[in-house]
C-alpha cells in the first residue's frame, strides 16, 4: 500500500529536486513464514471441519432421497385412483408423467417436469409392480448405485423411508 507521504513526496521539493522514495518504500508485504502460518492454519481448520461438513452432505442426499420416495408413493397413489391399477414394472414411473397406453382415466402429470427425478446420486429410481411387500416397491440403490451397502450407500425403499423418517 502505498502511502500518501511518498506519493506527496513527489510533487514537493526539497532542494531543488523532487523527493525519492526510498527503494524498498511501499513494498511491504507478508514474509514466507507468515505465509506458510496462515496456510497451515487454515489446512488445520479443513482438516477438523472438513470430514464433518461432508457428512452432513451425504446425511441431506439420504433424506432428499426418502422425501422423493415419499413423493412417488402420493403420486402413484393417484395414478391408482385415475386408472384403478398401479403403472406395470415396464411402464415404470414414466407413468407419472405420459400417458401410457391403455390408462383411458389419465389425469397427470402427477409428478413436476416432464422426466421422472433421479436419485440425489443420479441414479435412476427402481420401480417393481407387484413388489415384493405391496402393491409396488420403489428403490434407490444409494451412493454407489449397486444393490448393497452400508451408510450412504445402503439401498433405500419406501418402506425404509416410511418407518423410520428421521
């Protein structure tokens, strides 16, 4: 930073002749040390928060990913009450929003957008009619994307997100 004595320095003289800056005159700055202080300060304080905030985030996909179960399940709910049935494993949750052929009672989209979401992961959602406890199942396979899993990359079903919606 430059400072207002050296830059009136230059327009008053001394002696005849404008004042020099001295050489090393506004060129003050932060050493190596002080440097490499606050950078590994700062490493420290990522490395404490860091994993923690990174939790919380794989903890916020897993509820967004039962919030969106719990969406398809009023929605297909609908579908039922529209069409009489639930939409067939091959039509998918597609069904929510085109009408498929032979559902003459359509009344959707029951879903926003013209595309079923995908998971908080970007997988896409499983969807199995008849399901093996009810009328249908709707899965997310988690973080990996595999059947499986454990902590965030444990699967997710309705029933899951039903029972326990912590």
């Amino acid at each position: 930073m430059v400072s207002l004595k050296i830059i009136a320095g230059l327009f008053v003289a001394r002696d005849g002749e404008p004042d020099r800056p001295e050489p090393n005159a506004g060129q003050a700055g932060f050493t190596l040390v002080e440097m490499l202080v606050v950078i590994t300060i700062i490493g420290l304080i990522m490395g404490l928060i860091g994993p923690r905030v990174l939790s919380y985030l794989g903890e916020s996909k897993v509820k967004a990913a039962k919030i969106q179960l719990q969406s398809f399940a009023s929605a297909l709910d609908l579908f039922y009450l529209d069409a009489g049935r639930f939409p067939s494993t091959a039509e998918g949750l597609a069904a929510l929003v085109r009408q498929t052929p032979g559902v003459a009672a359509w009344n959707g989209p029951y879903l926003r957008g013209s595309t079923v979401p995908n998971d908080p992961w970007n997988h896409g959602y499983v969807y199995r009619s008849p399901g093996e406890r009810g009328p249908y199942d709707i899965v997310s396979y988690g973080a990996d994307g595999q059947e499986g899993g454990s902590g965030v990359a444990a699967d997710l079903s309705l029933e899951k997100a039903s029972a326990r919606n912590d």
